[in-house]
C-alpha cells in the first residue's frame, strides 16, 4: 500500500441477503409484461412511441368534441 506507513487498516465491505416479496394484481404483472417485452423486443414500437400515438389521439379527439361543442351551442340558439 501506499501513505505514511501508520495505522494502515484494510476496508471490508459485507452485504447481508435480505429476503423479500414483492406482491403484484394479475393485472399489473400483465401490463409489466408487456413493458417488458416491448423494451426487449426492438421489432415492437417503443412505449414511448405508443404513448405519443395516444397523446396524439386524445388530442385530436379534444378538437373534435370542442369543434361539436360549438356547432351543439351555435344550433340550441338559433345561430
């Protein structure tokens, strides 16, 4: 080793196994699952390309219904 030559002491380090259970709903060990494979598997879109699709509709979907909205308005008074 190297330093002064005084007091040298070795470092151990000791992990300890610490037994536990992680405990999941059929439905999440499901949808785990899918994340799962659809980050091992490079043929499947990535999940972040699935949620931008999602996002991407829902948004539409907000113009539609706002875009019905005025139309139902306009109709109810005579315009």
């Amino acid at each position: 080793g190297g330093g002064g030559g005084e007091g040298s002491t070795a470092v151990r380090k000791t992990f300890a196994h610490v037994p536990s259970l992680i405990g999941a709903m059929e439905a999440e060990e499901v949808g785990v699952e899918h994340l799962l494979r659809d980050i091992n598997d490079p043929t499947v879109s990535t999940v972040a390309n699935l949620v931008k699709a999602k996002l991407s509709g829902l948004s539409t979907l907000t113009e539609k219904l706002v875009e019905m909205k005025d139309y139902l308005t306009a109709v109810s008074e005579g315009r």
